[in-house]
C-alpha cells in the first residue's frame, strides 16, 4: 500500500522543543543552553516536513542545502544519508545547526510556517550533524593532486569553506591564522554555552583529514604580506577571509576609563583565553558587577551572558532603538531575558561616568524614539530633549558593531571599498591576479552560513582560474573503505569512477592566466 501523503493537518501540529537548561542554573555555568534533539525528537520534528514540490526552505538556505531531502532521510533513520546530503553543500551542520539565523533564512520561508510554527530545520541540521562527531563520519573524498598550491589567509568559516572545496580539488591548501588556535568568531567569539568549542574543533579535524594544513600565530601582513604568497612563497592562488573583528566605540567622554571594552576583546579572554578558567589560565579580566552592554546585536547577547556567568550580580543592555530592531536572532534576545538580562529599549549612552580612580561609575543615557526609515530601512531613533538619566555601572561594553580587520588592507596594494573593505567583483576576484577574497571582509559583519557560502563561490572562481573542472567530488566511505557519492556505493552500482581532472600545474609556480 502506497504510504498515505502528509497534509497540513496530518502532521504534528506542534514544532518539537528542544530539551535546555533551566534559565536560573544555565546562567551560571558556560554549559550548552540548547541540548539538542534526542533521536524520538528528531523522528516527530522530520515527520513534520510536508516535502512540499516547490522547496522555498533551500532558496531560503544561502548555501541551497537540499533540506527536504535530508529530512526525507532523517525520517527514514537514514541517518548517514542525510549526512552526505547536508555536506555537500555545507561543510559544518554541527554549527550551522546551532548558529544560523535560521527563522529569517530556511525557517522563515517554510511552506508549513505559512499554517503552523516551521519545521524546526536548524534542530534536525544540528542532530545529524552531533551524530556525525559521535561517530565519527567524514566525507574524505578521493583526490589526485593537482600540483597547485593555494594559501588560505583566516581560519573563519569562509576561510574554512573555501580551503575545504580547494582540498577536494586536490590543491595543497595551507590555512594561515593570526590567532594561536583556528576558527574565526566560532572560537574567539561565539560562547560555548551557544557553541561548544569542542564542537568547532571536530569539525576543523574533518578539514585536516582532507589534507589542510594549519599554521597558527601566524598574523599575514605582518610576517608576509599577500604579494609575497602569490609571488616568492610560491601559492598559485590565495583566498583572503580576515573577518571584521575591528571594533567600533562611540565616541563619548569616558571611553577610556578602566572597565570599559570592547566585546570582542571580552569575548576572546574569556572563550579563547580562558580567563574565566582563571587562576588556572593566567589571562586578566576584570568582572563588572553592575555591566551595562551597548548594542542588541548577537555580540552583545554573548557580551552579557557571558558576563552574566562570570558572575556579575546584574547585567543591563542599553540599545537605541526598539525590541523589533534589536538585530540579534529572536532566540537569544528570549533567553538572554530568561536569564535575567535587563533590556533597556530607546536608551543611548551619552557619557560613561568616572569614579574619580579612572574607573567607571555609572553610565549617563538619554531616552530615544523612533522617527522616520534611515539607510536601513529601520526608523531612526531620535533623543527625547530633557530625558538624560544616570545609572550605576562598574563595566561598560561597547557592541555596536565591527569594521574590517585593517591589517591586509594597509600591508598590501588590495583595492579596498569606501569603508575599508576588500572590494571584489563577482567572482570574489581582488584587484591582485590569483587572489579572492570573501566572508566578512568583504560584506561587513554578516552570518556563518553567509561567509561560507562565499568562501565556496570564491572556491569556484579560484577552480577557474586555475582551469581546475568544478566537479563533483567522490567521497570514500572511511568505514567501508568503499567510494561513495552521496552515499549510494558505487563499487556496487558499478559506476564509473568520477576522478578530477589532473591540470598541469604551471612551471616555476606562476599561475596561469586570468580566465583560463
Ligand atoms: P571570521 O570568523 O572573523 O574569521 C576571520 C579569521 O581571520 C579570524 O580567525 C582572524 O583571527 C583571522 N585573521 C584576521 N586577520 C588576519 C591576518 N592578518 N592574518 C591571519 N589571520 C587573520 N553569525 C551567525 O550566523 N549566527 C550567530 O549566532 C552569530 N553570532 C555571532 C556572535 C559574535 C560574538 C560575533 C562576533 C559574530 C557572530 N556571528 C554570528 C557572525 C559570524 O560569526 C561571522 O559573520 C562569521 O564568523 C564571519 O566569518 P569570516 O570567515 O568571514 O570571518
């Protein structure tokens, strides 16, 4: 008997929760909020796609993953299936999973989102993607080297998603990182209670399972500069995703007392340097016990939970537009609340105040609304005269936004947009033959998936240049020691072996022309 179709009414009409933790215990551990789907989860939440022809949620997907059909397997517990389905098109479900925004992207265009709460596809991306580190299952493509050498400059999702299609094209792809350990925001930045750094590491091991190599503390521009890879270093080809980590301040009086900071500079002591594992980690960080963040952005969330675990007592957001402006995802802007974070909508700092021992005192604001749509297309928020008020504070945080990371730019002669940012065409090409860029150094802050799905297109672009074939890739099954495309095993369906072209790569390393 054919199996009955799923409507709108037969499926589970609610959207399946994800087990947490409690607000008041998880606001003071650094202990993962989310704790996933177990297996029963993921098979009612999977039984909630409709598998609907017209697909909107992989137009939705900045990296088009094929979502219905992943789900198609989750449903049939074919789990490993749905695996290869995801990574063919993204590298990190684990963190995918967890950090995109996925109900302005996927979710949010989801036929049963017009009816019912969407399918939770973010939950079932992360579930195969946390069964896939249990496992153990990588996609380890089988590759001829091609004889070219591609030098990858950050180790941030772009850098990552670009090294990872380069390694498959069988190039030497060496990933140099400024920082001692790799992963961009992912690692310095993102918290383990939102994104467990165990869970990035396992994912950069599939990468150096492809072959990538990694040289840490290695700040390009300053021990090199890019003209330098492209031309004595020997690299045919150089892919640029140095991020926009360069934070912004306002300008008030005050900023320069002690106690304020940045949040990435907060951020990094804490996830990467493990201040908040002092005295057995010997970095400095001062815990504020009344921190007042600015901004509403993902950053300032982390900012203030994070705070909020170091143990201050309280911890308040100060941003000058509304709740509905607010950028960060809904879902952290709700459990920051839960955790007893104290929103202040309409407010803008004016001064930060001075205790008279060049510490912070207090933070004076001034109320704001909203006028007319600005450059954005969000209504302006404009001071309310006579409304300026003083509250205490002994730590401000500023994370209102980043810039480009200046180094490259200043150290090489990159073309650069009005604002600091690498321009490139299309194609992600820079104004240097052979060299692409992409992610957040060339878009401003912008999402993970977002930055690898750059860090792919300029993969193109580079395969091009260097007259690589953009090919499928054919994956062997490291368990079975059997080629795999996709899953199906090809010994047994007697399919010819799909192999990557073998270029010739150019004499004395000089890359080929532009175009070619
Ligand atoms: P990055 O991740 O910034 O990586 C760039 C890397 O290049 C860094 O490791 C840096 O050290 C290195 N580098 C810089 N200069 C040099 C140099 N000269 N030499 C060598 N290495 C260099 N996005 C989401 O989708 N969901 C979220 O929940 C989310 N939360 C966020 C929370 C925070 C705190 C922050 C800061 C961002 C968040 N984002 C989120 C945004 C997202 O993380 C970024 O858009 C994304 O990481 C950009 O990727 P990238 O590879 O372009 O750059």
């Amino acid at each position: 008997m054919a199996p009955k179709k799923k409507t709108i009414r037969t499926i589970p009409q609610q959207r399946t929760p994800p087990r947490e933790q409690e607000a008041q215990v998880r606001a003071r551990n650094f202990e993962e909020v989310n704790c996933g789907y177990r297996l029963e989860d993921a098979l009612r939440e999977a039984d909630r796609c409709l598998l609907c022809p017209d697909q909107p949620c992989v137009s939705g997907c900045p990296v088009g993953i094929d979502i219905p059909r992943f789900i198609e397997q989750i449903a049939a517990k074919n789990f490993r299936g749905a695996y290869d389905i995801i990574t063919n098109t993204n590298l990190l479900p684990a963190v995918c999973g967890r950090v995109c925004p996925q109900e302005s992207q996927c979710e949010g265009v989801c036929t049963v989102g017009e009816s019912l709460e969407p399918v939770a596809i973010g939950r079932l991306e992360r579930f195969v993607g946390d069964m896939a580190i249990r496992d153990g299952w990588a996609n380890v493509p089988y590759v001829e080297p091609s004889g070219f050498r591609v030098g990858i400059v950050g180790s941030g999702p772009a850098g990552m998603a670009c090294a990872a299609d380069m390694a498959k094209a069988g190039c030497d792809v060496t990933v140099f990182e400024a920082f001692h350990q790799a992963g961009g925001v992912l690692k310095y930045g993102i918290p383990d209670f939102r994104l467990p750094n165990s869970v990035v590491d396992a994912e950069i091991e599939k990468l150096a399972r492809l072959g990538i190599k990694f040289e840490c503390n290695t700040l390009v521009g300053r021990l090199f500069s890019i003209e330098q890879m492209i031309g004595e270093m020997g690299f045919h080809a150089v892919f640029i995703g140095t991020g926009a980590g360069y934070p912004s301040f306002m300008g008030i009086p005050g900023e320069s007392l002690n106690g304020v900071l940045s949040a990435n500079e907060l951020l990094t002591r804490c996830n990467l340097m493990h201040a908040r594992d002092f005295p057995a980690y010997d970095t400095p960080l001062q815990p504020g016990r009344q921190v007042a963040v600015i901004g509403a952005g993902n950053t300032a969330m982390d900012a203030m939970r994070v705070c909020l675990r170091l143990g201050a007592d309280k911890v308040h957001c100060i941003y000058r537009r509304s709740e509905v402006e607010a950028p960060a995802r809904a879902e952290e802007v709700h459990h920051a609340a839960e955790e007893g974070i104290e929103f202040h909508w309409l407010t803008s700092p004016v001064a930060i105040l001075d205790d008279g021992k060049r510490g912070v005192r207090g933070l004076q604001c001034i109320r704001m609304q909203l006028g007319e749509p600005d450059d954005s297309g969000r209504r302006r928020p404009v001071p309310v005269a006579g409304s300026e008020f003083e509250f205490a504070a002994d730590m401000v945080v500023f994370a209102i936004g980043t810039n480009a990371n200046p180094i490259i730019g200043q150290t090489s002669k990159l073309r650069l947009d009005r604002r600091g940012y690498i321009a490139t065409d299309d194609g992600l090409a820079t104004s240097i033959a052979g060299v692409f860029a992409g992610g957040d150094i060339v878009t401003g802050a912008a999402t993970v998936i977002e930055a690898m799905g750059a860090g792919r297109r300029a993969a193109r672009s580079m395969k091009h240049y260097l007259g690589l074939r953009d090919t499928d890739v054919v994956f062997r099954d490291a368990a079975a020691e059997r080629p795999t495309l996709f899953g199906i095993d090809l010994d047994e369906h007697d399919f010819a072996l799909v192999r990557l072209p073998r270029p010739q790569a150019p004499a004395g390393g000089h890359p080929p022309a532009a175009g070619t």
